[in-house]
C-alpha cells in the first residue's frame, strides 16, 4: 500500500476545515445532525449498540450516535485536527466515558485491531481516501455479524473527472488560487438558485438543516476534496453484495451533468454472511 494513502499531507486539510466549522456547533446543530443519523438508522437500531465512526471529522455524528443511545462509540480519523476536534466537541456535550477517539487510517494495518461492531458509519468519507473501493471493503470487515454499514459516497456524474482536476489544483494551491476558484464558484451557485427561483439568503441560513453543516465550510470541504473518486448506485450495491451484505435502505442521487458537483448517495446495508 502507498505510504500517501495513510499521509495525511497528501489530503486537503479536511481537519483545519472542520476545527473551523466545529466553532458553529450549537444545539440546533446538534439536533439536525441527529436528524441526519435518524434518516439511515432507526432509533431502535442504535440503543444499546456499538459504534464505529469512520472519518468522524468534527465529532459531531459521533456526539449524535451517543446522543442516541449507543451503547459505546468508536471515532477515528486519519487528520489529528478532526481527532482534536472530535474530542472537543464531544467532551463539550457528552458528560459519558464511553467514548474514544483514534488517529488511524481505515487503511493502516494497525486499523484491523479496531475489531467489529453493531453500526459502522462513514458518512462522506471514504471517498477521499485515494483508494475507495480499498477502503470501503476495509471498513466492512469491521462490520459485527447481522450489523449495520452505513455509508455516504458521492455519486458519478460526466463531470467527476474534471472535479477531480480542480480538488487537485485546489488542495495544492494557494490561498489566492484558493480564492480564484472559490469567489467564482460561490457566485455561480447563488446565481444558479436565484435563476431557479430561490433566495440565496434564505437557502445559505437555512444550510444548518442538511445534516447540521454550514455552507461555507461545506463549499470548501467540496471545493478541495483530494482525493477525489464516486459511484453509482448500483456499483455500490454489487460490491456490497459480493461481500455478504444486502441494502436496506438507498437513497439514490439523480445528477445530471454535475456543473456544481454532487453529492452523496446514501446506504445502509446489514451483514447477511
């Protein structure tokens, strides 16, 4: 395996990125991002069972995850400023001791003594590993008999070869470049919902909704996302299949050319063998 798919310097600072957001984290960001974990798992499904947050960035689903019931979680993450984070926020919000936070790369050898549990979640995550399918199989393993996977991953679009280009350039640029991509992007997106007959205004407050995030974090989270890779659906699915796993819940993207990205398609799937 390649030293740089474990090298975090090889990554846009996904981690500096959501120590920024973690300092918007209120209780109605809170609520929505337990919201966002409800729309995959049902609540019954999370009492009383072990956790594993894969990517858990600013630590905010880990916080939902025991804001919900579970009995332990498990956050890891390859970025030390998303493991600091993680472990502020929950520190901040979570007076409970069964938590715990790890540096480690779902494709770090040493990740294997991780072991298994009831829920394994990686929400938007494994797709900036610079080996997806690697790294979704890896995280699977660690998937406990009659668990849970859950997981987001950007759906392929015509255009997803040339976002790779421009996450590469940005990731690698900088802060003017950064703004030479980002001023532009900003400005068509507002125009885009302004041609489509929505508020700019009213679409960037009411942001929090989707999953608790903030808009502009989120723009550069898209913006520099290196490593970049997606899928369809139903690549998703037979890969799953293929390792004894079946859907239980899809909601699938309908992306047409990707002009302003994508997003992610989401799943979960149980352990059937």
């Amino acid at each position: 395996m390649s030293a740089s798919l474990t090298d975090v310097s090889t990554h846009f600072e996904f981690g500096a990125n959501w120590k920024d957001y973690s300092e918007k984290i209120d209780d109605e960001a809170i609520r929505h991002a337990e919201a966002g974990v409800l729309k995959l798992i049902p609540k019954e499904d999370i009492e009383g069972r072990t956790f594993l947050d894969i990517g858990s960035g600013s630590g905010l689903h880990s916080l939902a995850a025991l804001r919900l019931g579970a009995k332990s979680v498990m956050a890891v993450d390859i970025d030390a400023n998303s493991i600091e984070t993680t472990r502020k926020v929950v520190a901040a919000n979570w007076p409970g001791k069964n938590v715990e936070a790890r540096l480690v790369s779902i494709l770090d050898p040493q990740a294997r003594d991780l072991g298994t549990f009831d829920i394994v979640y990686s929400w938007g995550v494994l797709h900036h590993t610079g080996a997806m399918w690697d790294a979704i199989d890896k995280a699977a393993t660690h998937v406990a008999a009659g668990g849970q996977f859950v997981l987001a991953i950007y759906r392929k679009t015509p255009l997803c070869w040339a976002w790779k280009v421009e996450k590469k350039v940005f990731t690698n640029g900088g802060s003017f470049v950064r703004s030479l991509i980002r001023v532009p992007y900003i400005a068509g997106y507002k125009l885009r919902l302004l041609l489509t007959g929505n508020s700019p205004s009213k679409f960037i407050a009411e942001y929090k909704d989707q999953r608790g995030m903030n808009f502009y974090n989120d723009v550069d989270d898209w913006l520099g996302g290196y490593p970049y890779e997606s899928a369809t659906e139903q690549e998703i699915i037979d890969f799953m299949r293929a390792r004894g796993f079946e859907p239980e819940l899809v909601l699938e993207l309908h992306p047409k050319l990707g002009l302003f990205g994508t997003g992610c398609s989401e799943f979960r799937f149980r352990r059937t063998a």
